[in-house]
C-alpha cells in the first residue's frame, strides 16, 4: 500500500481555486442527461465519484462531449427518462452521490438492472431507499447481502404516491427519490420518519431542480410534495461552485497554523451546507473574512467547542482533527450517520486521534477529543476514506511526523489535494 509521510509543517499561507463539488457536480451530469437540451457544465469535478456517473450515462446511450482537462462538459439531454441499454450491470465504485440517484432512475425504467459497487461500497445501506421504492411499486432483490448492493432492480412499475422514509441514516435516499418521482407520471408524497439529518444537501438538491425546471416543496423537511409528470429543462450553461468539504481543511489548516489562506470559488452566498463550517471555526477563535467570490481564514487561540454538528457531518471531521489544536476538549453531537458512511467514520477517527495522542470517548453519535500536550508520531489508516485522509492531514501542523496510509484515496473527490495542501506550506 502506497504511504505518504508529512513532516511538520510551520506554516500554510497562500491561495487555493477549489475544484467543483461533488455534490453538485453528480446532480448536475444526472439532471442535465434527464433534461430537454444542451446543457454546458463548467467547473466540474474530475475525480472517480463523476467518474463513475460519466460511465453510468454512458452507459444509459447520453451523448456527451469532456474537455481533455474533464473540467467542462456539453451533455445533450435525452428529455425524459432513459432507454433501458444493452448493458444493464452498473458498477458505481464506492460513489454514494451516483448509486442512490441511479438506482431511483433505473427503477422507472421497464428491465431488469443489477447494480453494484467496490468493497467499500458493499458495506454501505441501501435498504432504506429500495424499501422506499417498494412502497411505490418498484421491485428489487438483494444478490449477496440483504440490506445492501449487489442489488437487481426491476423497474418499470412506479407511478408516484405516497411514500415513507426515515430520515435519520443518509438524505441521499431522500434526494434520490426528489430527483426520480418528477418523471413518474402521478404526484408524489414524502413522507419522513424520525428527524431528517444532513439538510443542507437537500437546499442543494431542491436549488439545482429549480435550475433544471422542476419544483419540489416541504414542510419543514418532514413532508416533501413532488409534481408528477415534470419535465426537466437545461438552462444552458451551468457553472459549478467549487466544493464546500474540499475548502475546509485549508479554512482548518489556516486556524490553526495562522494563515491567511484564502479559498476561491465559494463565497459568503453559497448554496452548500458545509459553508457552515466557518461558523464553527470563529466559535473556536479562527478569524474569517467572506466575500461573494472567496473566503479567508487568519488562526487565532483556538478553544475547544461542543457542537451538534448533523448538518454538516463531512466537515465535522474537519472540526475533530483541529480539535488536537484547541484548548480543552471538543465535543461534536449528533453525527450517528459517520458510522454509515464510505467507512465507519467514528472507528477511523477516534483510533486516528488516539494515536496521534488525544483522549477520545465515543457514543453512539458523539465524540469528545482531549488535545494531547504534544502530538505524536503516528499513521493514520484511512480505510480508503477521502475525508479520512484529508482531515488527517492538518495533524501535520504540530510538531511530529504524520504517515497518510492510502492518500491516493483522495482521487475521490480531490484527486491532487496533497499537492495543493503542500504547495502553500512552501
């Protein structure tokens, strides 16, 4: 397995351009192939997760022209639901953002399709959206273990209606289901059960239906109505705001280490979730300075904080590691779904922290760290988690070497962030 030692780091300062998120990047190739038109994306990611989606629209017959930099993409819109293709076993790796909107796609496609991913991926639920698409009339059987891909859909049985999903696991069930049930030919009723978390990904998931000419409301994200027999539209040209998670670790590296960093291509009007993060960090004592079009961070004395952080869960982890920063200890509540993620993120962070030197105590959907006097030499096992890796990254702002087991894992989302973070320590 490949490593990458990070000596000490004195200081970060410069400036980053962000690239697209990944949120919005897979929504928009997803909503541009369903779309009536050319639609020209501008700004998107180049990482596995698009990757996969590219291959899966591909695969779906949409026609598309890529940049030979991947950054911008014409997709001629196939205006409506897809064909079903020759090939009907879709490999989506470990990308969450492709898997739960395909499988609700495919599902309104009359065929048979298996859909699977990598290792990772095989141990990520997925029974909560395929009951989901039961209850509408969709039929689907699980190939090896019950709960999770590999999966064969049948499709081609759902109307709309009225439907139940718990809230409290992943919101990419339920913005799966805001995507697909537009183009059933009934309206459709979401109903949600227990507290939905992750909210913010549904404002972006609602925001870029808009864009593409659907609409969708709710009552305080408990009950969602959707119109049956939409159509969705492309608007021409749509630029993707660079990616929110991504901006964290260098908004976290500047806290602690002084800065400034400034971060391009998001601003104070950002419609991603994570842009909360810099609330946090100013409650810890960062110095943040928002623009419409960048953000910069100064450090200052950072204090531990106690937080409910369930709307922004990928940065949060972003908040445990500059906790072995902070003064006292940080507690950061109400994350259960860490442990549901591309790994159980709440294993791979408290041992990353433990080892490094932190006091840390876990519950069910909590984690409280005690800073270390001293960080200490350590490496870290990623389990070939992106944010893994890249929250661990900013341990190398104390006085120790830090071993990245796996940072090629990066190429998820940031394929050469471990360039970039380098490059602004000199």
């Amino acid at each position: 397995m490949k490593v990458l030692t990070l000596q000490p780091i004195e200081k970060l300062t410069g400036e980053v351009t962000l690239p697209g998120s990944k949120s919005l990047s897979n929504r928009a190739l997803l909503l541009a192939a369903l779309a009536a038109g050319d639609t020209r994306l501008t700004n998107l990611l180049q990482s596995d997760d698009t990757g996969r989606m590219l291959t899966a629209l591909r695969q779906l017959g949409v026609a598309m022209e890529l940049s030979a930099d991947g950054k911008e993409c014409l997709i001629t819109g196939h205006g409506g639901c897809f064909a079903a293709p020759a090939n009907r076993h879709f490999f989506l790796g470990n990308a969450g953002t492709a898997i739960r909107p395909l499988t609700a796609v495919l599902s309104l496609i009359p065929g048979d399709f298996e859909i699977d991913g990598d290792q990772y991926m095989r141990e990520r639920p997925i029974a909560h959206l395929i009951d989901a698409l039961a209850q509408l009339g969709s039929k689907a059987e699980y190939l090896e273990k019950e709960g999770y891909p590999p999966l064969r859909i049948h499709g081609g049985h759902i109307k709309g209606g009225r439907v139940e999903i718990p809230g409290d696991i992943s919101s990419q069930y339920l913005t799966a289901l805001l995507m697909a049930l537009p183009l059933t030919e009934q309206d459709s009723q979401i109903f949600v059960i227990g507290e939905q978390v992750s909210k913010p990904y549904l404002d972006i998931t609602l925001g870029i239906m808009k864009t593409f000419g659907v609409s969708a409301s709710h009552d305080q994200y408990q009950m969602f109505r959707v119109k049956g027999g939409q159509q969705y539209q492309s608007p021409g040209r749509y630029m993707i705001e660079g990616d929110a998670s991504s901006a964290s670790y260098f908004f976290g590296a500047a806290a602690i280490c002084g800065g400034p960093v400034r971060v391009h291509g998001i601003g104070r009007h950002s419609v991603q979730g994570d842009i909360r993060f810099l609330d946090t960090i100013e409650a810890m004592g960062a110095d943040v300075e928002r623009s419409d079009e960048w953000v910069e961070v100064r450090g200052g004395q950072l204090k531990g904080v106690d937080v409910d952080l369930n709307h922004i869960p990928d940065a949060a982890m972003t908040i445990a590691a500059m906790a072995l920063f902070a003064e006292g200890p940080t507690t950061i509540r109400n994350i259960y779904n860490w442990r549901v993620k591309e790994t159980d993120r709440m294993h791979a962070m408290a041992e990353g922290l433990t080892r490094l030197g932190a006091t840390v105590t876990t519950t069910e959907d909590s984690i409280t760290i005690l800073p270390p006097r001293e960080i200490q030499p350590a490496t870290i096992d990623t389990y070939g988690d992106h944010r893994v890796a890249m929250s661990f990254s900013l341990a190398a702002l104390g006085s120790s070497p830090v071993t990245i087991q796996d940072p090629d894992c990066t190429r998820k989302t940031f394929p050469d962030y471990f360039k970039v973070f380098l490059s602004l320590a000199g």
